[in-house]
C-alpha cells in the first residue's frame, strides 16, 4: 500500500523507455551520496575458501540456508526456518519481519501472520523475477554493496552496526533487503514497458479503465496530531456544519483542507492507493453522497465522492496511466504472492 497523500508527481510512463538501471537504482536507494563502485576486490584464493567452506556447510547441515542467489539476489544464509514456493527462508530474514511487527503493535498470531506476508512478498519478487527472465547482473550487486559500504563508512562501523541490530537486522539481510528493492524497480520498468507485452495500456484501455475503476473524490482530512480526542472533536465539529448544509469546500477549507487535493476536481485514485478503510468508505459512496468520519493511521477524513471530469482526465491522462500500470503491477504481484504455499520447518 503507498501511503501518499501529497500530489503524484508527473512522472513520464515507464512503458516509455527500455530498464533504466541507473533510475532505478535511485529508487532503491534514495538517500544522497556519490555512486561509485566498490574497490574491494576479492582473490581467487579466497573466494576458493569461501566457496570450500559452503560446500562443507551445505554436505554437514542440510537444515541450513546457503548463501544463495536467485534472480541475482543473494539470498541471507542461516537455519531455515521456512519455504515459501520452494524457496528456503533464513531465520534471519524471519526474525527481521517478525521483530519489527511486534515493534508496531501486533503480537501472536498476528503478527506471525504480518511477517509472513512480507516474505512472501518478497519470495514473491523472486519468482516474478525467474517468470520474465530477469534479475540483477554483477554491476547491480556491485553497486548494493558499494552504496552499503558507503553507508558504513559514513556512520563508521560501530554505529552503522548498532543501527542494524536496533532494527533486528543483520548486514547481510540489509544488503539482501537492498538488492530486492533495485529488483523490484527493474521488474517494474519491465513489466510496465510495452514492448514486453505484459499489460495492455494503449489510451483506449486505459481511459476505460479510469472510468471503471478510478473514483474522484474531496475530503476534509484531520491529520493526526498526537492527540486523537481533539483531533476527534475537530472531525465532529466539521462532520456537524456539513450536515447543517454548509458548503463543503468552506467547511474543508475552515477545519482540514486537503492541500495537496485539486481544489476543483478533488482526487483521483484507484485501489491500493490510500489506507484500506478509506477506499473501502469512498466507494461505497454515490455521486454527491458525503461519508461519515472515517479514521485511519494518518488521521480522520470526510469524505464527498464527486463525478468525475472529462477535462481534468484528459489533462491528466499521463499521469492516470502511471498510476494504473502501478496498479496493475501491484495486482500481478498479488496474484504470485497468493499462489506461492508456505511450510513452516
């Protein structure tokens, strides 16, 4: 789920142009810093050891995850703990999931359940990976591992280490973690580029789309504060002038204006966009039919569903597209996340 309430930039259709590796390794790393690649050669002697070593490893305990690479991404090694798809899950890369769910509040089963949607997820990226004969080459994996190494050096070593286990993750995890978010922009770009053939998005499918599963709407958006009873009692407050009739952009504008909204035509979205409980209350509703207060991690909302405008689509048709091939990936992913069985060791 993107959680984004600030306005989509106006980004050029990746379907546009071939895998950009440099772009999207700017995605996967979008914090500021030279790019270089790393100096650090290794020997034959001891990739020889390395390699002798994981042999023995894996002839003595057949129960451990070897430091594998599927797709181009190296894979944390550890005890398995679980297979999703057939691929073997490290305890390490489990232990991450589940420590930082339960950080966020669930607990059991719950956040057993939260973890385990995360390795798929990632599993998930893996097996797309394999499905369209794609992956990273050796410069991706030389560029993760430079820009970690940058990282390191900046923080020096002791901090960058404590920041990691602070976060319940290991080095290598990171890394891993690093490479399956350049896999992810370079799966993008290629199942979003038309010359592949994946998905069908020339202007009559996609204005098509729009007018089915794209909805417009305004709201009064209460972001939360830190103090959920005055920011209830505001919602209240605007939630009763509206109910009185007061004009609804007058009453968003007085108690929460949606900045980054159009202030004429509202938002565009389709599924996948916002928090669940917010696209589930705005499509609920009819044309000029006003919500309740819906409550959500950013905040408290108001929502009017408003008719959609020819002209506001067609100016912003290009952006519309993106946001539908997003969708569609997304939709893609899903599907390969569902299909993938999980046995727990």
């Amino acid at each position: 789920m993107s959680l984004i309430w600030g306005k989509m930039k106006q980004s050029p259709v990746a379907s546009r142009r071939s895998p950009d590796r440099k772009a999207a390794l700017t995605v996967a790393f979008p914090i500021g810093g030279r790019w270089r690649r790393s100096r650090r050669m290794r020997s034959s002697r001891s990739a020889l050891c390395r390699l002798t070593a994981l042999l023995l490893a894996c002839a003595l305990l057949f129960s451990l995850v070897s430091c594998g690479r599927d797709q181009g991404v190296d894979r944390p090694s550890g005890k398995t703990v679980m297979t999703v798809g057939g691929y073997a899950v490290s305890d390490a890369e489990y232990n991450y999931y589940l420590s930082n769910r339960q950080a966020s509040g669930l607990d059991g089963a719950a956040a057993k359940e939260a973890a385990e949607k995360d390795i798929r997820r990632n599993i998930a990226l893996i097996a797309m990976a394999a499905d369209y004969d794609t992956g990273l080459n050796d410069g991706d994996r030389e560029t993760v591992e430079a820009r970690v190494a940058d990282e390191e050096e900046l923080m020096g070593s002791g901090a960058f280490a404590a920041e990691l286990e602070s976060m319940s993750l290991t080095r290598e995890v990171y890394v891993y973690l690093s490479q399956l978010a350049l896999l992810e922009s370079l799966l993008r770009e290629y199942v979003t580029d038309e010359r592949s053939g994946v998905l069908k998005y020339d202007d009559a499918a996609v204005l098509e789309d729009v007018r089915v599963n794209f909805i417009a709407v305004k709201q009064v958006l209460i972001p939360a504060s830190g103090d959920g009873t005055a920011d209830k009692a505001k919602a209240e407050a605007a939630l009763a002038a509206l109910n009185e009739g007061e004009d609804f952009d007058a009453v968003a504008a007085r108690y929460g204006p949606d900045e980054a909204a159009d202030p004429t035509y509202g938002r565009y979205f389709t599924s996948g966009m916002y928090p669940a409980a917010f696209e589930e209350a705005a499509k609920k509703l009819a044309v000029g039919e006003l919500s309740g207060i819906v409550a959500t991690e950013v905040g408290y909302h108001i929502i009017l569903r408003v008719a959609e405008d020819d002209g506001y689509i067609n100016q912003n048709f290009e952006q519309l597209r993106y946001i539908f091939l997003n969708r569609c990936f997304n939709e893609l992913l899903e599907t390969k996340m569902n299909s993938l069985e999980v046995v727990y060791k």
